[in-house]
C-alpha cells in the first residue's frame, strides 16, 4: 500500500520538474533568462500595442520571487508620457543598470555586470493598469563554478526517499498488527491523543464551529446579496452590508509630492505618523503611539475624546520638531462612517466594544477640526503650551480597509481588493461607477470607485443565525453591542480569545477540562484568554506544549494533564480554522463579483499576520471557492495604511491644487 502511494509521488515531482509552463498572450512579454554573475545581462519587455498611441506611462519593477505572499517591487525604470513632447521620457531608478533610450515596441535594460542582488522577478507594466496587463520573466544568476544538475539530484533523493517510506510503512504496519494481536485492542484504542470517549465528547462541542463546503457556499450566496443591498440606493437603508463609498473619487496615481501627518485611531490607540512622498519614493519620518486609558473607551463624551486626539497630536508635532511645516492631516478610522461628502464623515456606529457617547452621527471630519482649533485658542491663556498646532490642515478622514489597500494600489498591476483582519473584519474593492448608485462621487472622468463593504456587519438581520454557535450567542450577549456586527464577532482579533474562552469554560463545567484544579476563578473571567494567548498556543506545535502550559499558569491553572493540554490546543485550533474559512468566504465572493481572469488582494491586520497558518488556511480554502479561471495572489503591504492615508489626501490635494499636491 505504501508503495503504491509513494511511488506515483516520485514520478509525480519528475513530471512536474521537466514540464515547462507555457506562455500566455498578453499585452506586455518579458523575457531574461540565465546569467553568469560579473557577466552582461539584459531583460526585455515586448509590447504587442502601439506604446505611442496609448499615451500611458510604463514602469519596469523588480519583484520577490514569492508572488503569493508578495511584496512592492522596487522600480528599476520609469517612463512617462509627455502630453508637451509628444514622447516617453525614461529615467532610471537604480544603479547598476544601463537604458539606451530606444522605445519602440521593445524596451530593453542592461546589466554590465549582473550580480546576486540583481536576480528575481521582472516585471513591466502600463501606468495606471488595465486589465491583465504583464506576465513577469525570471532573471537567474549562476555563480559560474561547477555544480551538479539539480534536478537530477533532487530525482535521485526523492527515489532515496521513497524506498526508504516503503520500509517504515511495512516495519510499522507490522509492529502495530503484533500490539494489536496481543492487547486485543482496536485501532481506535491506540491513538495517542484523548482518550476515546472524552475526544468523541470534545468533538460533539467543536462540531458546530465545523463548516462543510455547502455551507460556506450559502455564506458566499447571502454575502453577495447583501452587498447588492447596500449598492442599489433602493435598498440601501435596509442592507445590513452598507457598502459605503469612502470618497476616495482620485486614486494616487504616483505622482504626488508632499508631506502628511496621518492619525490612524483604532479606538484603543492613536498612532501618529509624519509621512513623506517624494518622486515615487515614501518615507516614514517619525511615528508614535498613544494609547487610551481603560475608562475612556465608554461613556466619555465626545469633546474629551477629540480633546485627547488633538492633545497626542501637539505633543507629536512639538516632540518632533514638526511645528513649522505645513502638515496635511488625515484621520484614520476603522469603524463605519458614512461619506456625505470628502469632508463629511459621519460616524455610524461603534463596534469592537468601543463606546464613546455622543459621537454616532456625528461629522469626524468637522469633530478633529474643532478640537484643534479650540486647543489653538487656549494658547492665549496656557502660553506656549499648544503653539505647535497652527499649521494643520485636517483634509481627510479615511476608512481603514481604504488605506491599507491604497498602500499598495498604486505600485501592484490589478490590485482590486483590500482586506483587513485584525481586532475587526472589513473589506473594499474596486468597482465600476455603474454599479454604485449610492451617493458616488460626481466625477465624469472617474470610472471606478473604492466601495466599502462593512461586511463585519453581515448577520445583523438574522441570516447567520443557521452557522452561530451557542457560544457566539453568549459572547453576544455579554457583548455592548447587542446582534451587530455579528460576521467580525465570529472572525475579528477582538473576540477571537474570549471565543476560545467560553468554549473551555464549558468543557471544564462538563469535566472534560482541568477535572483535578480545585481553583478555576480565572478562567471564569470575561475576557481573561485574549487572543495574544490563542495565538501563543497556536505557535506551540510540539509537545510538551510549553506555552500552552505557560499560558495557563498565567491564568493561574496551576495543576493540569497532557490531556488538558492537548484540548485547549484543540479548541483553539477550531475557533481559529472557522476564522479564516469565514474569511475565504468574504474573500470569495468579492473576487467572484469583481469577475476579472487575475486580482491581486492586499491583506493585513494583526490578525492575519501573526496566527502561523491564518494565510495557509484562508488561501487553501479561496481556492476551493473560486472558480479555476479566476487567479488571485495574495499581498502583505510593505508599508502600513497611513501610507495609504497619505497617499489619498495628496491625490484629493492633486485634484483641487496640481501645485499644492506636488509641493
């Protein structure tokens, strides 16, 4: 049996080794190729349109070789478009390279002398994108000294391998027939984990957070009405998914110049951020983080909260010296807010057990703006004290998900979706203006538009309750916000721990869990297992499981088995899994809407970065989802939003004022 399976495996790898992947008709081919280290080099992009006619700048960018998990490239050559000379003007960004300045319908860009850090993916592209533009080439460097065929080597240890399967697979069939024989016990019996009965048990309470393919594909069917919902301006006050326009009615196109000071408020921090756009190029040139006291997240009225905000801001602005320039201020919030217009930005709700009163339907926009305006007057009577606030301007206020996916939208060809899963869930994408009849912006010239889809909220009516365990219920219970934001309580960083916690509350009130503690007080606090301990215990994948075990010593579970061990690694494991499917799930159905051959995804959030198998998992299942001919690749933004931030006030500034954006 064992070799029956390992055998087609190796022969398996040989075809995949020596098959050759074919190329694809696209409007721009690369071609490069193997080089000898210290020798000439070249890549060249073909282009099958007229360049000149299309009038469209092109960028050629070197890429990491791992496209799922991708980075920005680095531009190694910009040409643009002149409208005055009729003509492409090319420069190059990187030494080391050489250009001749011939563009026709080839463009070709030599290395004298190639080296290590000059290898990886190479890429050309139209600027801004359209469509499926490019297919990159790979250029490889060969240290020139003798080595052996790789391929082959890999052959033969495959076959080594192999053999060797064969040989434990029959040595331990047989070891485990003579236990067998001799304890007269059944198979099941001998599993090393739970014992029988308490894993049959455990698997009764984890079964619910199981979701089969039929029921993720009814979530994608329900997902995509309701995004429908909240586009048709018909039924967009009833839709629990209000897919809100952010206003972001110019996207960057790289061109904008300046300097910004971004505020990215989460509702448990502020972080400031000095960002600086020059020539294609970002800097983060200081950046701070304040966080709110514990009572100051409810009940707080809304002067004393915005009083706060303009605080933090002065004493960024004076600590860095920054009290001179003109800073451009845009605000970053990751609660729905509703764009009445770029400057009018009403808070909607609050969610992730934030709760400032007096806020909710409020302008932020106009809320910072006299906040900062009323410390400046108290400068008269405290001399000094906020002088350092006199030159901003607040211009923007930005949706989360809008900023990480613009942090990226401007370097990444058919980047279309941006995805954030953090302490909360939320997701925009890229949609045509025909499609968006909700108070989009009035802009002839704008053909798409960033379409916030608030998909947290999803469940809101009731249409979830059919996958909702009796523990989301309980977390919602317990929760300030009564049936909302139902989808990001079953997702979201901020509930994830308390999740985990109420499910091991109730496998130990069944005695299934940490049956000889005489002592469980701590695990029967609200939120005592926050999630930075279900990610510690899902890093701890060999036994004895240390961590697992340090974590509940610090919760102050001081006697505990193996066994005990092993069900909280199970639990976790559970709640986590439905986690990332739920969000394969939205991920789908966006991709699916958009309908496009190939989507890039920008994705982040704390969330997302830190579980060890979040990534693996959510991607894994969007595979199943989608259909085959509709590519995606996965992106982790090299910069944070307030990038992003920046990068949409200098485009709102470039729309007003060319000068002002390119200062």
């Amino acid at each position: 049996m064992c070799a029956i399976t390992i055998l087609p495996v190796c022969l398996l790898f040989v075809v995949i080794i020596y098959t050759d992947i074919g190329s694809t008709d696209a409007l721009i081919t690369c071609e490069a190729g193997t080089f000898v280290e210290g020798k000439p080099a070249s890549i060249s992009c073909k282009f099958r349109t007229n360049i000149t006619a299309s009038k469209r700048s092109i960028n050629m960018a070197l890429y990491p070789p791992d496209e799922t998990k991708g980075a920005i490239g680095k531009d190694i050559l910009l040409c643009r478009w002149s409208e005055e000379k009729t003509e492409h003007q090319c420069f190059l960004e990187e030494s080391n390279y050489m250009f001749d300045n011939t563009l026709t319908d080839r463009l070709t860009v030599r290395i004298p002398a190639v080296s290590s850090g000059q290898a990886g993916l190479y890429m050309c592209f139209f600027v801004p994108p359209e469509g499926t533009d490019a297919y990159p080439c790979e250029l490889i460097v060969d240290s020139g000294k003798p080595k052996v065929n790789q391929n082959f080597l890999l052959i033969i240890v495959l076959c080594v391998v192999g053999v060797v399967a064969v040989v434990c697979c029959v040595a331990l069939f047989v070891v485990i027939r003579k236990r067998r024989n001799k304890s007269g016990h059944s198979d099941e019996s001998s599993q090393p984990m739970l014992p029988v009965v308490n894993r049959r048990k455990l698997e009764e309470f984890l079964e619910d957070f199981q979701l089969d393919m039929q029921t993720l594909r009814k979530l994608m069917k329900l997902m995509k009405q309701e995004i429908s919902k909240g586009l048709d301006e018909a039924t967009s006050t009833e839709a629990v998914t209000k897919a809100f326009p952010p206003f972001v009615s110019h996207l960057p196109n790289g061109t904008e110049n300046g300097e910004f000071l971004v505020l990215d408020f989460d509702g448990d921090h502020l972080k400031a951020v000095h960002v600086k756009l020059q020539d294609r190029r970002v800097s983060v040139m200081e950046s701070e983080r304040y966080t709110f006291s514990s009572d100051s997240k409810t009940g707080e009225a809304k002067n004393k909260l915005f009083y706060f905000i303009a605080d933090c801001t002065n004493q960024f602005v004076k600590g860095f010296d920054l009290s001179e320039k003109t800073l451009h201020t845009a605000l970053i919030v990751a609660f729905p807010c509703k764009y009445d217009g770029p400057q009018t930005v009403r808070l909607v709700k609050w969610t992730k057990e934030i709760n400032h009163q007096g806020v909710v339907g409020e302008d932020l926009h106009s809320l910072l703006r006299e906040a900062l305006t009323e410390r400046r007057k108290e400068k008269w009577a405290t001399p000094h004290k906020f002088d350092n606030l006199g030159k901003l301007e607040v211009v923007s206020v930005v949706n989360d998900a809008a900023g990480t996916f613009m942090s990226v939208a401007d370097k990444v060809p058919n980047c279309k979706i941006g995805l954030i899963v953090g302490n909360g869930l939320n997701a925009c994408y890229v949609k045509d203006l025909t499609h968006v009849e909700t108070d989009s912006p009035d802009d002839d010239k704008q053909h798409e538009i960033i379409v916030n889809t608030e998909l947290g909220a999803l469940g809101e009516n009731g249409c979830l309750d059919f996958c909702r365990t009796a523990y989301d219920k309980l977390l919602d219970e317990q929760s300030n916000f009564h049936e909302s934001q139902v989808l990001e309580k079953m997702v979201g960083g901020r509930y994830i721990g308390e999740l985990v916690r109420l499910v091991l509350e109730g496998l130990t009130r069944e005695g299934l869990l940490f049956r000889s503690v005489p002592s469980r007080d701590a695990l029967f606090k609200r939120d005592s297992f926050s999630t930075e301990l279900v990610l510690k215990v899902e890093n701890d994948t060999e036994e004895p499981y240390k961590q697992t075990a340090d974590t509940l010593n610090g919760l102050g579970v001081k006697h505990f088995s193996q066994e005990d061990l092993q069900t909280v690694r199970h639990v976790c494991k559970a709640v986590c899994e439905r986690a990332a499917f739920l969000t394969a799930t939205s991920l789908a159905t966006l991709i699916k809407r958009i309908k496009q051959p190939e989507v890039i995804v920008v994705v982040d959030g704390y969330l997302y970065r830190r579980h060890p198998r979040f990534h693996d998992l959510m991607y894994s299942k969007t595979l199943e989802l989608v259909k085959p001919e509709l590519k995606f690749y996965l992106v982790s933004p090299r910069y944070e939003r307030s990038i992003g931030a920046a990068r949409i006030v200098a485009a709102s500034l470039r729309s007003r004022d060319p000068q002002t954006a390119n200062a």
